[in-house]
C-alpha cells in the first residue's frame, strides 16, 4: 500500500521520506472539556486506505493506523526529532489530541463558533440574529466533526495569510458560505477580536484538558501505587540513614507514606489553579466593541464567555492574558516533579542496599558487558525526564508572565513547547509507576542490616535515663556507642547496669533494632486519610 501524506512528507535527502508525521497522524482519544454546552473534544483515531486520504474518526476506541505496517511506523521513530514523537510515543501520545497544532487548531475553531454564537443571543447585535436549531447544529457540527483533513485545510490557508488565526476565520467562513443563515452573517465570525482573544482562550482549554484528561490522572495513579505500597510495607522494619549512616530504625511503609502524602499535596495545589481567560480586545478596554456598539456591557458580555468556557474570567489585562496563572501552574507541576525525583532517588538508593530486588522479564538485558546486572532504569528514566521537564517548567513560569509594554510576541512561540514540558513529565510518572510494579521487598537484606547496627537504641536508652533521672545520659551513651562496635550484648550488659526502675528495664531490655519504630506503622496505614486524590 502506497501512503500518500506529500504536505507532510520530510525534506532533507538523506532521510527517507516516510509519508506521514506521528504528532499529524496518531491523536488520541481524551475526555470531555468541561463546557457548558457539554461539548466534547473529539475521540480521535485515524484510518487509512489505498483511496482515501487519512481522515479523522471519532471513536473511543485506542488510536490506530489501520492499515500501516509496524516497520513503516518503527521507521517514523527514527526520523523524528524529539523522542516524546518518537521513542516514547506510545507512552505520551495521549496528550496529543490536545496539546499538539491540531489541539490548538481544534480549539480556535471552538472559540470562534462559540463567540458567534454568543453574538447570535446578545439582543442588541440586531445584524446576528438568533441561529436556529439548523444552523446551531450546523456549527456544532463543525466542531463535533473536525478532522486532520480540517485541520490540513487551515494550514493551507495559513501558507497564504501568514497569520494562524487569521486562517481559522477564513476556514470557518469558507465552511458556512453554503449555509443561508450563517452565511448572512460571516464578517461576524471573529467579531472585535485581536488574535490573543482566541488563542489564550485556546491555550487555557489546551491545558485544561490534558490536565484533566491525563495529567492528574497519571498523578492520581503514582500516588496510589505509592500509598499502596505504605500500606503493604507498613510493617516492614527498616535502618533509618540520616547523613547516610545509621539512624533511628522505621518502617518501610512509613517512609513510602511520606511521598504519597507529599505529592498528593501538590497535587491539591495543580487542581486548586484557576484556569484563566480574557476576551477584551486588542489591549484590554473593549475600544472595538463599544466602537460598534456603544449600549452593550462588554465586559459582562466577556465574563460571561469565557465563563461558559469552564474558565475563570480576568477582567484586568493587556492584549493578553498576563500567564500568571500559568505560571503558578507549571511552578505547581515543578514541585510536585522535583517530590517525585526525591522518591526516585530513595527507591534508586533502596535497591543499591538491597532493600529492594527487582522482577526480571525473559530476554531483557542490563548490561551490555555485566550479564548479572538488573540496573534500575525505570527510576533513572523518571528522573531523567523529571529534570527534563523542569526546565523547560521554569522556563515556561520565568518568561511567560513577561511581555513588552502591552504586548510583545514571545510567548506565542513559547506556549507551542508546553506539549514538551507536560510530555517529559509524563513520561516520568509512567516509568516511575512501572519501576514501582518490578519492586519486591528484600526483607532478609533490612534483617540484616538492622542486626548490626543495635547502636541506634542508644536513643531510647538516653531518653528514659533523661526520664527517671540519671545523670549525664546522653554522654554515658556516647561513650559507649560512639565510633565503637555495638552489638545485642554490650546493648544489654549496660541496659542491666542502669539504675531505673525494674519495668523501665524490662521494657528497654525487650527493645531490639526491629522493634524500636516508634508510630511508623499506624502513620503508614493511616496513609489514605492524608491524601488528596481526584474522584
């Protein structure tokens, strides 16, 4: 079979020319965006045949190329240059539907028709009148509908105007020219806007979906494989390390507990965010719209659009929407990501001691020299792309709330790498969430290590001699422990030598290394009640 994809097809010599692009072709399917018209975005898969031309297809099924063979696609991998469209494709590629051109696209089209529509029930707007129920399913089903084809159309217009938004108004015009209604009134399809009236809007749907759609589910997931795992551990003995020695035992559990705890806070603080928009004109004041029509209450009229949008109306901007709401956002997403590389590091340092083994799968190798080695790439990916990421996050939340006067163009450029920033970090959570399902508990090696280190009950010894009095505890415990070999015996011999009260004796005489963990195992179980997860 011959694909046919020449507006795609690569340029350089050298590179052979596979016909089709993964971040063009492979959309997948994502929920709803919250509307008030409970809209919602299109369920994407492609399907592709000798005669026809790749057409989008709404479906809930899984995207897949029909019809393409795996070597053709193993091939576009190849060729693309980042690895988030290439290598790692399968596993971010449910971001695309929203966070690509084609998301972007997508959503200044809704814009658009939902701004006409909203002119069309404004009493005063004589010129649009009320659409009826044709017309409104006319233009709903433009947006139901859209496709890549679409989308190719308004890059072709675009090749033309130079000016992205600009072809969307001239994609949709040349949709509703053939209905009577529409048609009457098609200079009222980007009515009073400048360009950033559509595209913030845009942009703020862009992330609204793919964090509701997979963000904060992906988030959700990691910290319930983590609390999981406080659970499951809860009574899983472990040697504390503060300063990288030996320190006050816990349990395994607990200190799972603490990252599910700590993430899931974060996670609070991302879905907590408003998401912002503004509707005010070329820089802030309506000038176009009272130029029209001077009797009608703009800004009430804006706050009442962007509002149906599920956003959160700013009243209070230039040509744009300021960002700072992005910027707090993608601030949120870095720390919660720098948590996460914290967890990846303990679980990498976990499994350097033993405490963890790791499931190996048949065929799998480690080394390419070191056939014993069972290497923890999953965590090590996850941190790779979690630093990956907060780069480009902070990039995102230094420059975005900056722009000359009001308005200059740099963050129109910008905003097309927030797929990059959230794909990283996805990637991230996944291979974190699949080391996490390869661990298993080495409790023979935490035995061990706890049986030779009884110097950590110096701590408790110290504490109840503070209790019933006598002098100079911490010091005698110094002297004893300190630098020195501790064993179950001199621990003993000099528990017996105190002169406490005969039950204080035998409860410190009963103390072991494996026992002295404190409340560790009912703040592990307790895990849930501290968690602030999406339903």
């Amino acid at each position: 079979m011959e694909l046919n994809f020449s507006s795609m097809a690569l340029t350089n010599p050298k590179i052979p020319s596979f016909g089709f692009s993964p971040t063009g072709i492979f959309l997948n399917p994502s929920k709803s965006v919250r509307l008030a018209s409970h809209h919602r975005l299109p369920r994407v898969s492609c399907s592709v045949s000798t005669t026809d031309s790749p057409k989008l297809v709404t479906s809930r099924k899984v995207v897949e190329m029909a019809g393409v063979s795996s070597r053709d696609l193993e091939m576009s991998n190849l060729t693309a240059l980042s690895p988030l469209d290439g290598r790692y494709w399968g596993k971010v590629k449910d971001l695309a539907s929203s966070l690509s051109e084609f998301g972007l696209i997508y959503f200044r089209v809704l814009v658009e028709i939902k701004w006409l529509l909203k002119l069309s029930n404004i009493p005063e707007v004589t010129e649009v009148p009320s659409f009826s129920k044709e017309a409104q399913s006319y233009l709903q089903g433009i947006i139901d509908g859209f496709s890549i084809d679409d989308a190719l159309e308004v890059k072709k217009i675009e090749r033309v105007t130079n000016h992205d938004v600009k072809a969307v108004e001239y994609f949709l015009k040349q949709k509703c020219e053939s209905q009577p209604e529409i048609a009457k009134v098609l200079e009222f399809f980007h009515f009073a806007c400048t360009s950033e009236d559509i595209n913030n809007l845009s942009h703020a749907l862009m992330l609204q979906e793919s964090l509701s759609s997979v963000i904060l589910p992906s988030m959700d997931e990691l910290i319930k494989s983590i609390s999981l795992m406080a659970k499951n551990f809860a009574y899983v003995p472990m040697l504390s390390r503060t300063h990288g020695q030996p320190a006050t035992p816990t349990t395994l559990g607990k200190e799972m507990a603490i990252f599910a705890v700590r993430l899931s806070e974060e996670r609070r603080y991302l879905s907590e965010t408003k998401i912002k928009g503004k509707f005010a004109g070329a820089v802030g004041n309506y000038n176009a719209h009272i130029s029209a029509y001077s009797n009608i209450d703009w800004p009430h009229v804006a706050e009442e659009f962007v509002t149906s949008l599920g956003l959160t109306f700013n009243p209070y901007v230039t040509q744009i929407e300021p960002h700072d709401y992005m910027a707090r956002l993608f601030n949120n997403i870095s720390k919660f990501n720098n948590i996460l590389i914290d967890f990846d590091r303990d679980i990498w340092s976990y499994i350097s001691l033993g405490y963890f083994k790791q499931t190996t799968k048949a065929g799998e190798i480690g080394s390419s020299t070191m056939p014993h080695k069972v290497n923890p790439i999953d965590f090590e990916n996850s941190e790779g792309n979690l630093g990956k990421a907060n780069a480009e996050l902070t990039f995102l939340s230094m420059k975005l709330p900056i722009s000359r006067m009001q308005r200059d163009l740099t963050d129109s450029t910008v905003l097309r790498n927030m797929g990059g920033a959230l794909g990283h970090s996805l990637l991230a959570y996944k291979s974190a969430i699949q080391g996490i399902g390869k661990l298993q508990v080495n409790e023979a090696r935490l035995k061990e290590d706890l049986d030779d280190n009884w110097e950590v009950l110096a701590e408790p010894i110290q504490t109840v001699m503070r209790r019933y009095g006598v002098p100079e505890p911490y010091e005698k415990l110094k002297e004893l422990t300190r630098g020195k070999a501790v064993n179950e015996e001199s621990i003993r011999t000099f528990i017996k030598g105190l002169e406490l009260p005969a039950e204080a004796k035998d409860q410190l005489l009963e103390l072991t290394p494996h026992t002295y963990v404190g409340a560790a195992a009912a703040l592990a179980l307790a895990v849930d009640e501290a968690l602030h997860l999406g339903h």
